[in-house]
C-alpha cells in the first residue's frame, strides 16, 4: 500500500497554516507594491521589529523573526543595500553586530504601518473579535508545544 494515500495533507493542520501563511504573504507583497512599496513582507516584519528593538543583534532579531542565519542575512543585506539600515559592531562583543534604522527606513517602516493595518481589516473581515483571539491562543499552543519539543543539532 503507497504510504501517500494514508495521508491526507489537504486536512492537515500544519499544511492549512502554511497554505494560508503563503497567502497571505503574496496578498500582503501585493498590497505593498500597490500602495508603491518595493517591500517583501519577511523585509517588512525585520524593518517593523527594528522600529520597535532599535539596536537589536542580528542574532536576536533573528530569533524575533524566526529566520535562520541565512535568511536573516540574506534580508539584512537587502535592505542595508537600500541604505534603510545600518550595522554596526557591538562594543560589548566585536563579534556581534547591532542594527539600526535609517531615516529612510524609519520612514518606510512607519509608512507600511497603515498598509498593514488596512490589509488586515480587509483580510481578516470575516473573523470575529473572538475568532480572532481563539485562532491566536490556538497558534500560541501548537508554537508552546513546539518550544517544548527537544531540539535537534544537525537542524538549523
């Protein structure tokens, strides 16, 4: 018996959260570029994190926006090209680089806000207050289950 047909992702939470994250990710990208934005969402959730942790490491805000090493370099580099932000080396531990925003991509931050907010009243119309809560707290549990989980070495 093939092992496929004893799964049925279409019914699979894991693949209904991320079906639907994907979605709206390309909405969201699709929003930006509409309002005149060249903006990725995962570049938009780093500048939005730096607004709110100006000085952060790159190590943490990697953990705040769950990225790999890779990924968060890779989106770093992207938007210091587009002068919205800068590194610099940490005095504490030369290792260690700290970031922080530009004038520019403080601006661009904050004008992304409002696009946010409006996607997402659009977006999430048909959830109620309490449905909106319920999904978070149920979010929450899967992501606190996980956290538990042992971590393994040879995964990043």
């Amino acid at each position: 018996m093939n092992h496929a047909s004893r799964y049925d992702i279409d019914n699979a939470v894991g693949y209904a959260v991320g079906h639907a994250a994907a979605r709206i990710k390309i909405a969201l990208r699709r929003a930006f570029v509409a309002a005149g934005h060249d903006v990725t969402p995962d570049q938009w959730v780093v500048l939005y994190r730096l607004l709110e942790n100006e000085g952060i490491t790159q190590a943490g805000l990697g953990e705040r926006t769950v990225k790999d090493k890779t990924t968060i370099t890779r989106i770093l580099d992207r938007l210091e090209a587009r002068k919205l932000l800068t590194r610099r080396r940490a005095p504490d531990d030369r290792r260690s680089q700290r970031l922080y925003l530009t004038e520019a991509g403080r601006a661009l931050a904050q004008a992304l806000v409002p696009i946010v907010q409006a996607f997402a009243d659009d977006a999430y119309a048909d959830l109620t207050e309490n449905d909106k809560a319920a999904l978070h707290d149920l979010l929450a549990r899967i992501e606190a289950r996980l956290d538990r989980q042992p971590e393994t070495k040879d995964v990043p």
